[in-house]
C-alpha cells in the first residue's frame, strides 16, 4: 500500500453509503422528482461525507495503539506507519474544511444545516475521544447520529420531518449498532480479548434481548408511521401499509445474519454484498414509491 492508497483508506469513501440518509427527507417528503431538492440533498451528502471522513482521521489516530494490536485493524494505514500521525491530523482538518466549504454551495438554510452537520462533527470526535468507551452510550451516540443526518438533509431541503420518520431512523440505527456489537462479543468469547473497552460491559444475553426490542419496536413505528392520518393524507392513500412486510422481511433477514451466519460486524458490507437484503431493499422502495408516485 503507498500513501496515496492509505490516505484513501483512511477517509473511507466507501463508508459514504451511510450520509445516503440525508436523501431520506426527500423520499418520504415526495420531493424526489424536485431538482432544487435534489441539489441540496446532494450538496448535503458530499457535506457530511467530508465530516465523516473527518471523524474517521482523527478516529484512527485515537485508536493507533490499540489498533497495533489488533489482528485486523493492525493494517490501517495510520497504526502500518504508512499514514504519519501529523499527516494524518492534516487531512482531518481538511476534511472538515472542504465540509464547510462544500456547504456554502447550497442556495438556502446553508447555516441551520452546516450547524448540524458542526454539531455532529464535535459530537463525534467526543465520542472516538471518550464516549465511545461506556457500554449503550456507544450505539446510542451512533444510531443519534443518523438522525442528525436525516435532519440535516430535512433543513437542507425544507423539508418537515414527523416524529416517527425521527423515532424510526434511532430506533432502525440502534438495532444495526447492537447487531454489530453482537459480531465483537462474539470475538471476546472466542480469544478471551474485548475488542473494545466496553464490550465486556456486553454479552450475547443482554444482545440478543436489545436486537429483539430495537427490531420490535421499529416495526411497530413503521406501522404506526404508514397509518397517521398526517402521512395518509399527505400521499393520498391508505395502502402504504403494505410495505411493511418488506421491513418486516428485512429485519428478520439481518437478524439471521447476526444471530445464524454471525457476519453482522459491519453493516455497510452486508447491504453492499448480500443480495437477499438488496432486493428486499429495492422491492420497498419500488412499492414506497408505487404508492406515492404512480397509484
């Protein structure tokens, strides 16, 4: 690996599937045909992409000792010697430069919506510093960091978010967050090591009970959210209750990834390459959409 392929690494373009929730606003606003919307939605992702990228420099410089001494992690580029710690804290700052300047392209709401982005930024780098050490806060900082996403691309487009959008996207974020610790108590039992300082604050009891609950819960929230008078009046139908089955399925389907195949430890790998999941994802959104757009 050469510098240019660490430096890569080490902003994780291909975590950037996860800002996608800024566009989030637009789907269930009925917004996506809007080319106004749209810029801004798009301006917002690029934005928040750049703070992630941010986070995750200075998150790698945090955790190089540690990291070192992984079996894994060992070969990020800051804890390989191939990104230089200085280095490193450099394209951090510019990371958050190119946030702030990216923000600037938007024709409205340019300053509620880079306040958030900010506040997610600071929130974040508390939590590489030392949040992310107490069991529970870890995943709630986390999945509370999707919705700060879902309201940055709401104050983008001006677009009002209900509640359950809100509750739904915390509740949907905290169940992929247990899941994932799911994968690292696994690893504890295994080597007898936590890979985290808080996962022995964790174990496969007290997990498994959180992914019921969570998986629940955001069921129910869905349902809840397809049936208010608000949304059925907003879209004009009464029928976007049936594509719950599809969040039912896709629940149940990475549930059986966590608990029977065990590879829950990062969730952008298992949308990006689990193709059951990839349907069942299209096939809500073409029904959303169907209902929306076209019935």
């Amino acid at each position: 690996m050469n510098t240019i392929e660490g430096l890569i690494q080490v902003i994780r373009p291909k975590q950037w599937i996860k800002n996608a929730f800024v566009f989030i606003p637009l789907f269930f606003g009925g917004s996506l045909l809007d080319p106004q919307d749209l810029w801004a939605a798009f301006v917002t992702f690029l934005s928040f992409s750049f703070a992630a990228s941010s986070i995750y420099c200075f998150n790698d410089v945090v955790d190089v000792e540690a990291d070192r001494k992984h079996p894994v992690k060992c070969h990020r580029p800051v804890a390989a010697g191939i990104i230089s710690v200085k280095l490193a804290y450099g394209l951090m700052v510019l990371m958050i430069l190119l946030s702030m300047l990216t923000i600037l392209l938007l024709p409205d709401y340019r300053l509620k919506t880079g306040g958030v982005i900010l506040f997610y930024w600071v929130l974040n780098l508390c939590y590489c510093a030392k949040l992310k050490q107490y069991a529970i806060l870890d995943v709630c900082i986390i999945a509370f960091g999707f919705v700060l996403r879902i309201l940055a691309g709401g104050e983008a487009t001006d677009i009002s978010l209900t509640n359950w959008i809100v509750l739904m996207t915390f509740l949907l974020t905290l169940f992929l967050s247990f899941a994932k610790r799911r994968d690292d108590v696994l690893k504890m039992n295994e080597t007898g090591e936590a890979p985290r300082k808080n996962t022995s604050r964790y174990n496969l009891t007290f997990i498994n009970q959180a992914i019921t609950i969570t998986s629940g819960v955001t069921l129910v929230c869905y349902i809840m959210y397809t049936v208010s008078p608000e949304v059925t009046g907003r879209f004009h139908t009464q029928h976007l209750y049936l594509t719950s089955v599809f969040v039912l399925l896709g629940l149940l389907r990475y549930i059986q990834i966590a608990v029977v195949d065990k590879k829950s430890g990062d969730p952008t790998k298992v949308i990006l390459k689990d193709h059951f999941t990839q349907l069942i994802v299209l096939a809500w959104i073409l029904s959303f959409l169907f209902f929306i757009y076209i019935l």
